[in-house]
C-alpha cells in the first residue's frame, strides 16, 4: 500500500490554469449568490435591530459582493476566451446568450436596488437581481454539463 498522496488522489495532480480559472469563476459566483442568500436570511433579524440597521449591513455586503460579481464577469470573459464560441450547437450558443443577458440583468438590477430609496423599487429589483442570479448559476451549470 503506498501513502503517495498524487497515486491516492490522481485527480489532485490535475490542478493547472484550466482548474484555477474555474475555481475563480465559481468564488466569483458563490460569493455574489451565496451573499445574497445570506442577507435574504438575515433581513428579519436585521429589521428587528434597527431601522438603520438593514442599510448598514447592505452596506458592508456591498463590499464583498461587488468584487464577487466583478470576479465572476472577468472570470466569465476569460472562460469565453479559453472555450471559444465557434463550432458550438444552437442550443449552447443560445444558453450562453440567456446566462449573459442574466447576468447584466442581476447587476443591473442590484445597482438599482443598491441606490434606489423606494423601497417598493428596491424590493421589486432585490428580487429580479437574486432571481437573474440564479437563472445565470442555472444556465452556466447547464453549459458545463
């Protein structure tokens, strides 16, 4: 029996730019969906603590999920670049177009959310930016499968 760590995980061997690349892109994604699954959790709690209380820690998760997202878009482009587009089927050239158009959307939409002061706007495009955002999580996995 052997204790070489590369001949008991053969697949460790495996790490390259490919697998760097990839794992960016989804700390990029996990940090920009899972925030948001984190702050919908909290939003009772937060309430309860203040009126202020909410905006402060929206404020706070600005600063981790921005950089997310703009990590899970760069990331993105690269992975473009690295798969190419050409010689691709209808149907995974029209999936990239979906989880592209909602990714613009779940940025778009958490900018509104971010700046407006409606909180009837704001509630409306939390929405619409969280459900792009998984729509793109859905999308992308398909493409990978």
């Amino acid at each position: 029996m052997t204790t070489d760590l590369f001949y008991t995980f053969p697949s460790f061997a495996a790490l390259d730019l490919d697998a760097v690349r990839i794992f960016l892109h989804l700390l990029g994604v996990s940090g920009w969906i899972g925030g948001q699954i984190l702050m919908l959790g909290l939003l009772g709690v937060l309430r309860g603590l203040g009126t202020e209380v909410p905006r402060m820690a929206a404020d706070r998760f600005a600063k981790v999920a921005w950089p997310c997202f703009a990590l899970a878009v760069v990331t993105g482009i690269w992975n473009l670049t690295e798969v190419g587009l050409s010689g691709r089927s209808d149907g995974y050239l029209a999936t990239m177009l979906v989880k592209l158009l909602l990714v613009g959307a779940s940025g778009a939409a958490a900018a509104v959310h971010s700046t407006t002061r409606s909180a009837a706007i704001r509630g409306a495009t939390g929405g619409i930016g969280f459900l792009a955002a998984l729509g793109a999580l859905l999308a992308g996995t398909a493409l990978g499968s």
